[in-house]
C-alpha cells in the first residue's frame, strides 16, 4: 500500500516530510499500524492516525 503522512515527524534525526509518499506494509494482517522504510535505511512504524493510503 502507498500512504502519506498527516503531520511531520523526527527520527534518528530524519524529518519525515507529508510531502513524500511511502510504500508500507501492515505490520499483522488485522492490524492499521504500518511499518515503512526511509530514505535513509530507517525502518519505521506509523500508527493509523498519523498516515492517510493514497490511492495508485
């Protein structure tokens, strides 16, 4: 699935801007948590509220 991020967000000093789309993964098949790598090799898990899927 490809999302966006609703607000910014900090991580190992990367800014993670709502302007790039990302391909994600749902961590459990139940689950709306998401996990998605950076551009910097950060692997991250975004929680429902902070993501919106953007459809292709």
């Amino acid at each position: 699935m490809k999302i966006k991020l609703i607000k910014e967000l900090t991580i190992n000093n990367e800014c993670i801007s709502t302007e790039e789309t990302f391909e994600a993964k749902k961590i459990k098949p139940r689950s709306s948590t998401v996990e998605l790598t950076t551009l910097q090799g950060n692997v991250v898990r975004v929680f429902h509220y902070e993501y919106e899927e953007v459809l292709s």
